[in-house]
C-alpha cells in the first residue's frame, strides 16, 4: 500500500492572502477604465486535477493568481507531486508518484474547497484506492455528495464511510452507463476524471455541458482521451490505457465578465473587460441589453456601460446554456436599479438568496417567496426551499456594514457598495479572494474610493 500523509506532516495547510480581511468602499462614484480577467476558476482547478492522470510534465496558462489556486497547489504537493507557478499566469505540474492522504490532512488544505473530491478518478486509477473527505463549499445548498458516490459505484468503486469521509477502492475502473438525476457540473466531472482510464466505454446522460466542462475535455484529449459530447447531453468516453501530458491555455473566466460588467451598470461608468469572450456569455448579455446595459464587443475583450432606458425583467436561472446561477446574485444588483418589477427564479441551488437581507438593509425591495415565480422547470417547487425573488425598483442603496457569507455574495456586496451613497464596510473579503485576481487593485485602478 501507499503511504499516507497524515496531518501533521501538512505544512502550510492554509494557503490564502494574509493582509487585512475587510473592506471600506465610498460609492457613489464611476468606474471606468480596463480590467483583464484570465483563466476561469472553475477551469483551471479542474485541469489541476486532471493533470494527476498522468506521471508526465503538463503546463497550463491563463492561470489567475487566486486562491483556489493556491489550495489545488497545495494538495497536489501533499500527494507528492510538484507545482510550479512563475506568477506570470503559467504553472508546470508533474505527478511521477502520488501517495494516499488521509481525509483530514486532505481538509486541513483544501478547507471549504470542493475539489477533494475529484481526487478520486486520479487516485483509483493510479493507486486502486482513494481517501477524500466530505465535500464543502459555498453556502448556497445542500450540493450532495450523493452524484458523486453513485457514478464511482456504477464504474466499479467500492465505497466505506469513514471518519471525516470516504475510502474508495476498486482494482480497476470499469465503463458504464450512467444517468445524472440532475445535470451536475461536479458530477459531469467526476465521471470525465474516473472513467478516461476506465476499461470500455462510459456514457453519461443528463451531462452538463457547461464552458468549463469543454474546456476539461479539450484538456484530457489532448491527455489521449476519447470522448464525443451529443447534442442532447449525452457525453461516451472510450477509456484508454495511459495518458500524457499537455499544454493547454484555459478559458476566460465568465462569472468574473459578468461581474465587472455588473458593475459598470452600478457604477453607471464604462468598463472594459480584456479577454471577454462572447460565445461564453451569450445568455448574460442578452439580459444585460434587455435591462438597459449596453456593451460592444471587440476582438479582445468588450466594453460595458449603462444606457438610458432601463426596464423590469423576468429571469431564471438554469444550466447552461441557460442564465448562470452565479451571474444570478450580481445580476440581482441591477434590478434594484431599473424601474418596476422584476421576477428572479433560482432553479440550481435552493438557498442562494441569502444576500438579500444586507440588500435590503442596504435600502433594496426585495421579496423573497417559496413558490416557483417562473416557468422552467424546477427542483424546489414542491418544496419549502425560498427560492423566488420580486425586486421592485428603483431604489437608492445606502452604505452598510457588511459580513461575507460565500464567493458569490461577497462581490455582490462590492457592487452593491460601489453604487450605494455613503460608506460601506465589508467583511471577510477573504473569501472573494478565492475566485478574483486581484480585486481590490483592479477596483482602485478603475477609480473605486476603497481602503
């Protein structure tokens, strides 16, 4: 058997920026200039992964300097593997040999940070077994663990629950077919990362097909994988016997477009966001010009501004190529802005309205109901979960003191701060730090009044 890192011999278990956890922000102010955003946090750290498929050298650009970046590093390392980061976007990752972890050293890294759990595909393949722990993440629902243990059993893996989570063995990966409940983005990738070097063919339905997930399997084609995607979510991976390594320059990254773009909106400035990509964000700009935002896009990125008529609309998320639950909180933001009201159905998650107290402290008008206020189909609507939204506007925000629950919310917050009269001060902005590069010197450089 392998050996396995316990806990103590973890060291620097928790990556992360070390200055100061808060935020004060004037609003009231324009924002204009240029941001450029790379690789996709969503992405890169699922390539991260995928590079633990192999013992050969893979090299990724377009990798951002933030801190989910810094947590992969951090576990990979702990399995025996070496990162490099040069801090010009580029890390080289090699994984001659890998050794077992035990769950809570794998935790005591990875913190909240749902990647442990794609160790698995990796570790099976190359180990016969696997210790992850229970997944965490962003506050926003329950996100079960349960798509991810039922598509490793339909490939063969034998599951024990053990203290702090799972031990999974199988003596070797073997294909199938499996049928997602739900289009899972974690649960698409669980089976991508498992069943490459599976024996036979897998095919997966109800796959979710989102950007991020294209971007993984470009990568592990290039690895030598074969896998064909069908348009009715129907992705077959034909499992090989080995993979290489690769170069690969991932996508940019789309929540964090949204986001600046929100904010231009907000701010009622102009933005340019350097390395947006259309194709990507399609459905988002469609809402945006619907509500009154305006954008031009050019060969390098596209320019975002707030035009003169602005209009209530109806809005649901859903998987893509649907509305992003993640532009759902920002987006949120705007509507508060424009005249009328506007409907918001969650369909993903069912407790991502939990930003709205603050928003309405704030001076927002926000009511929040458990019936589905929308026509998609939906997960919650028999269910007690609050998942719909009416935001009747305009309103005037006004500076708050604010506590940062998830990602998401937190630069929510800062657009909200942005636009509000009077001061704002947010707090634990560490955990905005996870998926945006450099946030607070792009905010200073477009002229946000921040200290």
């Amino acid at each position: 058997m392998s050996y396995t890192v316990s806990l103590s011999e973890v060291t620097g278990a928790t990556p992360g920026h070390q200055g100061k956890d808060s935020l004060t922000i004037t609003g009231g102010k324009p924002l204009y200039g240029e941001v450029t955003v790379r690789g996709a946090k969503n992405s890169v750290s699922k390539i991260m992964v995928a590079s633990l498929l192999t013992g050969a050298p893979c090299i990724i650009h377009n990798v951002p300097e933030i801190d989910d970046v810094k947590i992969v590093s951090k576990m990979i390392e702990a399995l025996g593997g070496v990162v490099k980061n040069d801090g010009e976007g580029n890390l080289w990752i090699q994984t001659k040999e890998i050794n077992m972890i035990l769950p809570e050293a794998l935790h005591s890294i990875a913190g909240k940070s749902r990647i442990p759990i794609l160790f698995a595909g990796p570790m099976l393949a190359r180990l016969k077994e696997a210790l992850v722990p229970e997944l965490g993440g962003c506050n926003i629902g329950m996100r079960p663990v349960d798509y991810h243990l039922k598509a490793l059993e339909q490939l063969g893996v034998g599951i024990e629950q053990i203290p702090a989570g799972y031990h999974l063995a199988a003596q070797k990966l073997v294909g199938g077919n499996i049928k997602l409940d739900y289009p899972s983005v974690g649960a698409t990738e669980q089976v991508l990362l498992s069943a490459v070097l599976a024996e036979g063919k897998t095919e997966v339905s109800n796959a979710a097909i989102e950007p991020e997930i294209m971007d993984l399997i470009a990568v592990l084609q290039k690895m030598g994988a074969i896998i064909s995607v069908d348009t009715d979510r129907v992705i077959t991976i034909v499992g090989v016997k080995e993979l290489h390594g690769f170069t690969h320059t991932t996508i940019t990254d789309r929540i964090e477009v949204a986001s600046w773009a929100c904010a231009a909106f907000a701010t009622n400035g102009k933005i340019f966001v350097r390395n947006a990509r259309q194709f990507d964000i399609m459905t988002f700009l469609n809402k945006y010009r619907q509500i009154g935002g305006q954008f031009e896009i050019v060969d390098d990125g596209i320019w975002f501004w707030r035009g003169t008529e602005l209009h209530a609309i109806p809005l649901e998320t859903d998987v893509h190529p649907g509305f992003m639950t993640d532009w759902q909180q920002p987006f949120s933001i705007l509507l508060t802005m424009v005249p009328g009201a506007s409907i918001v159905h969650e369909t993903v998650y069912e407790d991502r309205f939990g930003y709205v107290d603050a928003l309405n402290k704030m001076g927002a008008n926000i009511q929040l109901y458990k019936e589905c206020l929308g026509g998609h189909t939906c997960r919650f609507g028999e269910k007690t979960y609050v998942h719909s939204a009416v935001i009747t506007g305009p309103t005037s925000l006004k500076g708050a003191d604010i506590t940062i629950p998830n990602l998401r919310a937190g630069f929510s917050y800062v657009i909200a701060a942005l636009a509000a009269t009077g001061t704002s001060t947010l707090r634990n902005i560490s955990l905005i730090r996870r998926g945006y590069e450099d946030f607070e010197d792009k905010l200073a450089a477009l002229g946000a009044q921040i200290g």
